[in-house]
C-alpha cells in the first residue's frame, strides 16, 4: 500500500476516507428518506414518491426495490453494522412487499415510512462512528447556511 493510500485510512482525511464517504452516504439517505416519505409533510405524516407510485403496478415495486437498495449500497459504502444493515433490510422488505397486495398494499404503504426508517438507522450509525457532517446544523438536521467565505 502507499504512503498516500495508507495515511487516507489511518488519518480519516481526504475525499475518499471512510468519514468522507459516511457523510456522503448520511447526504444520500437524507435525499431518499425525503424523496421517498417527506416530500409532503402534515405534522407526523407525509407523503413522497413511495406513496404516489405504490398505486401504478410495478412502478411503485420498482421504485421501492430501487430506493430501497441505494439505501443499503450506501450503508455498505458507510461501513454500517451488520445490525443496522439487517434493521435498514427489514424495513424496505416490509416496505417493498406491501406493493404486491392491489390497493390495500397502496394504503398501507402509504402508512408505513419504510424508507424513512431504513435512511434513519443508517444516519444514526453513521453518527454513532463519524458524526454529523460538518455542514449540518445538529438542532435542525439540516444543511447550513454559510455566509460567503466562511465555513
């Protein structure tokens, strides 16, 4: 291994550390829990792109399958536990297999935030081993807003 490859690992730093490519994931599944579940929010409840699609067969499985494996891609990429791995897997199965059941399977997986669920375990992990990345304001779990020339 090279000096420059084996200081990446040891030290964290650089844009392909493995903090670096947590944040990324934790950004990734930001994006998917609120695509997916939040992209119409009533207090507790929303609704995203899972819900609306559930009701068009095979493009609501199709999207679920989908959204629910670039979760999973990016746990892996994070270095996620095999728990929270397993955890994020039983929330898109739950999620995805409501699909097959004609028109109750839309209303529950209008209910059920599957997605969310899933983006949530994998931000917690995340948080547990790298912390919040360091554009996100930790009251509000969003993305900061930086005056010109300053971090």
């Amino acid at each position: 291994m090279t000096d420059h490859i084996a200081k990446a690992f040891v030290a964290d730093e650089g844009p392909d550390s493995r903090k670096s490519r947590a944040h990324r994931a934790w950004r990734s599944a930001e994006t998917i829990k609120r695509l997916s579940d939040r992209l119409i929010g009533v207090g507790p409840f929303g609704l995203g792109l899972d819900a609306v699609l559930s009701w068009v067969p095979g493009v609501g499985f199709a999207y679920s399958v989908g959204a629910g494996g670039l979760l999973l891609f990016h746990g892996l990429a994070a270095g996620a536990s095999v728990a929270t791995l397993a955890r994020m897997l039983a929330y898109v199965a739950m999620d995805t297999a409501t699909d097959a059941v004609p028109v109750a399977g839309s209303v529950v997986d209008m209910l059920f935030p599957g997605h969310l669920m899933a983006a949530k375990a994998l931000q917690k992990d995340i948080e547990a081993k790298h912390g919040l990345p360091h554009d996100i304001d930790p009251k509000t779990r969003h993305k900061r807003k930086v005056k010109a020339g300053k971090r």
